[in-house]
C-alpha cells in the first residue's frame, strides 16, 4: 500500500490595479497586535455611452495600505489626490447594529513599493476612451 503525499495548497486571489481618486484623507490606525496600517477609500469614475448620450458613474472602494505605503499615504495623501494603486481584493463580512449580515469587497494594497503611485492634485491622466456601454450581458 503506497503512502497518500499531502496536496499541495496553491493560493489564489484576485489582483486589481485601481486607479482614483481618495475621498478624504487617509487615516492610520493600528491592529490589535501593534501593526499600523492607513485606511482610506477612493472613487473609481466610469464614463461610458449609452445611445447617443455620455454618462458618469462612480464607484467607491474601501483600501487597506500597511508598512511604508501606508506612511506615504498618511503623510503625503490627502482628499482629491489621484492614485494609483496596486492589490488584491477580499471580500469582508460583517453584522449590522441590527444583526443584519452582509458583505463588501476591500482593497488590500500590496507592500512593494511599485504598488502605490501618488499624483499632484488637479493631475489628470491620459487614458483611452472607455467602450460603449453593454447592458443585455447576463450572468
């Protein structure tokens, strides 16, 4: 009878650049365990056509940075500064005052350096035009 070799665990994670800008100043705050980290939020605009006409939507993520990322963040950053950000995304769970369960997704900035960009504010970035809107994809 042959021995069973244990599996080996393959991590998986979902990575995301984001580019926006920071919706107030970003906060640093400390673990239970003595780590600090910034905590901030920034708001990702969209613009897309739908018929003729041009639309703007915005969508906010919430961003966890920790190590020199986040003192850059804290002592450099404030509201209305672009930046762009590299990470992985994980969706939190939490209970309401009033027992009620739900979840949202974090940005959870990667420690490198090359995970965080801060532009000048009033900075603008050229990027390409956004695609026509596709509103019949079902899932």
């Amino acid at each position: 009878m042959s021995e069973k070799t244990p599996t080996q665990r393959i991590r998986t994670f979902i990575e995301a650049t984001v580019l926006g800008r920071l919706t107030q100043d970003p906060e640093m705050r400390e673990t239970k365990n003595g780590k600090k980290y910034a905590r901030f939020s920034v708001a990702v605009n969209r613009r897309f056509k739908q018929g003729e006409e041009w639309k703007e939507e915005a969508t906010f993520l919430d961003c966890i940075a920790f190590g020199s990322n986040a003192e850059a963040l804290v002592n450099i950053a404030e509201k209305g500064h672009l930046v762009l950000l590299k990470g992985e995304i994980r969706q939190v769970n939490y209970e309401t005052k009033d027992g009620e369960k739900r979840k949202t997704y974090r940005l959870y900035v990667n420690l490198n350096a090359t995970a965080l960009s801060i532009f000048p504010k009033g900075e603008s970035v050229g990027l390409p035009e956004e695609p026509e809107e596709i509103d019949d994809i079902e899932f």
